[in-house]
C-alpha cells in the first residue's frame, strides 16, 4: 500500500530526473551546434588558403575579401547569440535555483505536517474517549445537530417555494398585459404615471382583473425570498453551533498532545498550498526558458540561422566551386592537402549535424514525455492526491508503470487511469466521537477544518452542504467522504 505523498514524491523525482536530462542534452545540442559553425568557419579558412595557392594576387584578394567579410558577419551574429544565450542561461539557472529552494521547504513543510498528522491519527482513541462522558461537548453536539436539521428543513422549505415560483407563476409570466403593467409598478406607490397613460393602464388593468392577479403573484414570489433569507440564516446558526463543536473537539486534541496538532496541519497545509502556486508559475517560467535555449540550441534561433547562411553563401558561390574543380585537377602535392582539408571539414559538418538531428529528436522526445508527467502531476494536486489520507493499492504506480510513463511507454492518461482505480481514501482511528464525520478534523485527513471551510457548502444547506441522517455517532451529516 503506498502513500499518496510517498507516490507524488516519486512522480515528482522522476520529473526532476527527466528536466536533468532534458537540460544535460540541450547543452550538448548547444555544444555541437557551436562545432558546426567552427568547423564550417575553418572551412571558409581552407579555402582562402586554397584561393591564394591558385590564384593570381588580385583574384586572392577578392575571394578573401568575399569570405573575410562572410566570416565577420557570421561571428558578429554568433556574438551576439553567445551574448543572449548566456542571458536565458542564468536566468533559467536562477528560476531553477529558486524552485528548488521552494521544493525543499515544500518537503520541510510536508515533513512536518505528516508528523502531526501521525501523531494526531494516534491520539484518537484517547481524544474519543475524553469527549464520549464530556456533558458540555455531548450538549453541543445536539444543539449541533438539531440546527442542523433545522436549517436542512428551511433548505427544503426554501427549495419547494422556489419550485412553486417557477410552476405557478409561468401562467402570469406569459400574459404580457400583466407583465407590462407588473414592470411598471402598477397599484404600487412606485407607480408615477399620469393622464393619458394612467387612464390607459387603469383601463388595462380592469380588463385582466390585475389587481387581483398582482395581490396573488405578489404572495408567490415572495415567499420563496423571505424562505431563502430564512434558510440562510438558519444555515449561519448551523455553522456557528457546528464551529463550538469543532472547537471542542480540537481543543480536546490540543490538550492530549501538548500542542495545537489541527492549527498546526492546517497553517503547515496553507504554506504547502501557496508553494505551490509559486512552484507551478516557477515551472511553466523553467519551461518557457527551457523551449528558449532548446531552438538556440538547435541553432532554430535567427542570429544562428543568419550566421549559417552568410557563411553557407559564400562557400556555394560559383568561384569556391571552381577552385575545387581545379584544385582536385592540379597533380600539386599542397592543392591536395589543402583540398583533404576542405574534404575533412565537410565530413565532420556533416557527422556533428547529424548527432544534431538525432539529439533534437532525442530532445523532442524527451519534451513530450516531460509533458505527460508534468500532467499527472497537476492532477494529482488538483485532486488532493498528495494528502495524508490518499493511498493506492497499486504498487506498480511507482515502480513499472512510473518507468512506463518516464520512457513514455504509456501516456500520462494511462498512468492517470491506473492510479484512480486504486485510489483510496484512508479513515483516522478512533470511534468517531471526537471529530464526528471529520468536524474540526484537518482537510488532508478527510475533513474541512473548521466550519465553512468545505467544499460546496458555498451553495448553502439547500444547495449540497449538509445531508440528514442519524446522529453524530451514526453518520449524522455527510461532507463528501464520509469520515
């Protein structure tokens, strides 16, 4: 049975393993892409030397003024690029620096919370069985329920009203001679209407007998307002009598351990909650800088590509050409060493781009498979996956199937896949007396801290909060997962 923390852990090791790669191979694309403006600009060197074996002094000195001026050109643009690369290189080096100052205080962070988490887990029994003979804390805990229940009744209350609302009132709201007189405040004081249109609306009103219709569609739509203002407010005097209850419990807690365990997890909680916010923007800066030096390296950059063709350019042009041919025809000893040279130049141009080629292929590769963990690491998170009481009954997760998903055997939607079927939620101990389906009880271990802090209570009692049951000790009210 592995942790969710000991699986994200992994999954987060394997990604920190896979960017060491993804960076150790851009600096070598970087290193052979600089190789192969060396090799073409000692190329360009061969044939100036070959130039002025064969050539007269006037017809030497163009050729190199030509090639000189290509050389100049390309290596102010090489400069420059070298300038910029250096540029996106510490700032790639700082961004990574900070991300990993903040992945380790994430883990001192986390460290520490699962300590508390632990040792809090291990004090349940104790904390139950100071609570189950504690007459103030059974005391609140039925005034707790009991509002509860009250307020779940005026959430139906409410929730009939409204239904009433829409199902009656579609007949006034499709006349339009009420609607119209309805807008306009009429046999209200807001009514301010006066002669020609007064004596019309009185005569309109008179026809469908509005003052009637206006009486009952008044009672019907405000009903359901004065039930919904009621439902709230009974929801409020729920979560302040189930905030005392809380408050005993962790209370309760703080004393068995000497400590605030839940004050603590929770603040240790909120830090590890805004580290990662700043890790994620840290990491998509890493992986907009990262796609920055990858096209330098690859020479995809334009002051690379410009360099390139000023230097490609002139070793095409029609006069090299030509030396070439007369060259390789001249029996002279010095041409066909001069020419070896060119020949050996042109060879390893040729290796070093395609160890190019197949490293940014190599790279791409790498990119995607980047891809993939980094989405199953978001969807960890997102799912809360990382937390104490998340486990998976699928050791494979960090073993086989990691390896998988890091050689990008299987997508990330596989490994996704996978690790929600084994996915579960473990319970803390005790008998369920203290933290009464995970009141007061941290969020990482199944309960939403003190009241109103739980997911969908947004939409109030009526609208996904709580759910009626038995009592406290029975599954009295329902927050999701159970506890």
């Amino acid at each position: 049975m592995l942790t969710g923390r000991q699986t994200l852990g992994t999954i987060e090791h394997s990604m920190a393993d896979l960017r060491r790669e993804e960076a150790e191979l851009s600096k070598r694309i970087e290193r052979s892409t600089r190789a192969v403006t060396d090799l073409q600009e000692r190329q360009s060197e061969a044939y100036r030397d070959l130039a002025r074996f064969r050539l007269d002094t006037d017809a030497a000195g163009t050729l190199n003024t030509r090639l000189d001026s290509a050389a100049r050109e390309a290596r102010r643009l090489l400069d420059k690029r070298n300038d910029d690369y250096k540029v996106l290189s510490e700032q790639l080096r700082q961004s990574e620096t900070e991300r990993n100052q903040k992945l380790k205080r994430r883990q001192e962070l986390d460290e520490a919370r699962d300590q508390a988490e632990n040792q809090m887990d291990e004090l349940m029994d104790a904390v139950d069985g100071r609570l189950e003979n504690d007459s103030a804390y059974l005391a609140q805990r039925e005034a707790t329920e009991q509002a509860i229940a009250t307020a779940e009744a005026a959430a139906d209350k409410a929730g009939t009203s409204e239904q009433d609302r829409e199902s009656k009132g579609k007949a006034y709201d499709a006349d339009p001679l009420f609607v119209y007189l309805w807008e306009r405040g009429y046999g209200t004081p807001d009514y301010a209407y006066r002669g020609l249109t007064r004596s019309l609306d009185h005569w309109v009103a008179g026809l469908i007998r509005f003052d009637d219709a206006r009486a009952n569609y008044a009672m019907l739509t405000g009903i359901p307002d004065r039930m919904a203002r009621h439902a709230e407010r009974c929801a409020e005097i729920a979560e302040q009598e189930e905030e005392k209850l809380a408050e005993f419990s962790r209370n309760a807690m703080t004393d068995a351990a000497g400590t605030d365990l839940v004050g603590a997890i929770e603040a240790n909680s909120e830090e590890i909650d805004r580290l990662d916010a700043e890790i994620e923007k840290l990491e998509q800066q890493i992986d907009t800088l990262s796609n920055a030096l990858a096209e330098f390296s690859g020479g995809e950059d334009a002051d690379f590509q410009k360099a390139e063709e000023h230097l490609s350019e002139s070793l095409k042009s029609d006069d090299l050409n030509d030396l070439w041919r007369a060259a390789i025809d001249t029996p002279s000893p010095e041409d066909e060493k001069i020419v070896q040279r060119i020949e050996d130049f042109r060879e390893r141009v040729e290796q070093v781009a395609r160890e190019i080629r197949q490293d940014r292929e190599l790279q791409r590769d790498i990119g995607r498979r980047r891809a993939e963990l980094a989405d199953v690491i978001k969807r960890f998170r997102s799912k809360g996956y990382g937390s104490w009481e998340s486990t998976f009954s699928d050791d494979k997760l960090t073993t086989v199937l990691l390896g998988e998903l890091v050689k990008g055997a299987i997508t990330g939607a596989d490994y996704w896949a996978r690790a929600e079927r084994s996915h579960k939620r473990r319970k803390p101990r005790g008998r369920k007396v203290a933290f009464p389906n995970g009141t007061g009880l941290p969020k990482s271990m199944g309960g939403f801290g003190r009241a109103g802090r739980r997911s969908g209570r947004s939409g109030g009692f009526g609208g996904g909060g709580f759910k009626r049951g038995g009592s406290f000790g029975g599954g009295g009210f329902k927050t999701g997962d159970s506890f």
